[in-house]
C-alpha cells in the first residue's frame, strides 16, 4: 500500500488484490507516480535555469526525497506482489526515462 504506519512501517493488504482497498491503494499509488514525473519535469526546469536560490534548492530537495520515498514504496509493494505472482502493470513512463540525463556541461 503508498502509506506506512505512524511508526513508519509499511501497511500491507491481505487479501486477492482485488477488494476495494486494494484497488484504492492502487489508484493513490497512480496519483503520487504520476506527481512524481511532474516534479522530475519542475526540477529539471528549475535546475536548467541556473537561477535558483540556496532556500529553493533545499525545498525542492526535500520534496525529490518524500516523492522518491513513496516511488521505492510502490516498487517494493509491487515487487512483493510479483514475488507472490501477482501482475505488474507500469502506468507511467518517469520523465527520467524519457529525456536524456543532463551532460557534464550542464553542471555548470
């Protein structure tokens, strides 16, 4: 499931896969991807600008970590289901995927 406890520990569906809770957690889990590959569009803008501040360097930063976060959550939730059989369907293409990664000239 895309949440974890208030420990922190991840929450799990028993079930088929099929009951309402499952297809919830799989519709939330489509909408944090999805908001996913549109902050990898915001930070590659942000950073091909070459104008951001120190102050907005570190709040994008943060929210690249809580995406990232729940992005290996879903993975590892995924990756459990096919352990156990379970079909893998990928619904979003990251936008990582789709540019090309920034060459060295554009570390500058």
């Amino acid at each position: 499931m895309p949440w974890t406890t208030l420990d922190g520990n991840p929450c799990y569906v028993v079930g088929d896969g099929a009951g309402y809770v499952s297809r919830m957690a799989d519709d939330v889990e489509d909408v944090q991807l999805g908001m996913a590959d549109e902050l990898l569009g915001h930070a590659d803008a942000i950073l091909a600008a070459h104008r951001a501040t120190g102050a907005e360097l570190r709040y994008l930063a943060r929210r690249l970590v809580e995406s990232l976060s729940n992005v290996r959550r879903i993975a590892e939730s995924r990756g459990a289901r096919l352990e156990k059989g379970g079909a893998l369907v990928l619904q979003h293409t990251p936008a990582a995927m789709e540019h090309p990664a920034p060459n060295d000239q554009d570390a500058g």
